[in-house]
C-alpha cells in the first residue's frame, strides 16, 4: 500500500497490529469542523436574519436570510419578489433565501416594510 494518498488503511494481517486499525485521532484543541454549509445555528425566535455569506460560492457573497415564516410557495414567491427589487438573481436552499450580492441594509428595509422584524447578523 505505497503512493496512494486517497486509500486508509483499515485492516491489517501483519504481525505488529491486531486487526482493526483505528482512525487517526483529530488534533486536539480544535472544535470539529461542522457539515459544509450547514452556516451557523439560526435560533427559531420570529425575528429575521440578514447575514452576509461567501461559503461554497468561489469568494461571492450572498445574503442570505433566515427565520422567515410561511410556507414553501410563499418563500418561493417572496425570494422572486426580492430579487426583483434588488435587480439580481437568488436561490432557496430549505427555509433560507440567498439573494446574490450584499444588499442587507435594502433586504432590511424591504422586509421592515413587510411587518417583518429584522436583525443585521454576521459582519
């Protein structure tokens, strides 16, 4: 098993391990790294969250918003109706809007216009 950087080890018939080799151990210190895009713990309170985000994107930002109430197909058209205003493109990933390009203090004004309580989150 010499020069293959993508295989581990897992069991061994040589005479210096009994069986099962066990994984390497995480350094210590470090809080293990989360899922990948999993982006933090948003809480459930009724308040909305603009947050800027640049994971998974090539160094683009996003805003992304968290803690929005209604169904599916309300988030659905209210992303469209936001992009629209913005005059720029966005997604849904589950409950979260991504709206391209950092217009928080515009999404803020737009959802305060709403009815919606809202919160600046993040740098």
């Amino acid at each position: 098993m010499a020069g293959n950087d993508n295989s581990r080890l897992v069991y061994s018939t040589d005479g210096t391990s009994a069986g099962r080799i066990r994984p390497p151990e995480p350094p210590k210190g470090r809080a293990p790294q989360a899922a990948k895009g999993a982006g933090p713990a948003i809480p459930d309170d009724g308040i909305v969250r603009l947050f800027r985000d640049r994971t998974g994107r090539g160094g683009k930002t996003a805003t992304a918003i968290t803690g929005l109430p209604g169904s599916d197909a309300e988030l659905d058209a209210l992303l469209k109706k936001l992009k629209q205003q913005m005059g720029t493109g966005g997604s849904r990933e589950g409950r979260t809007l991504l709206v391209q390009g950092d217009h928080r203090e515009r999404l803020a004004a737009a959802l305060e216009a709403m009815g919606l309580k809202v919160k600046l989150a993040g740098g």
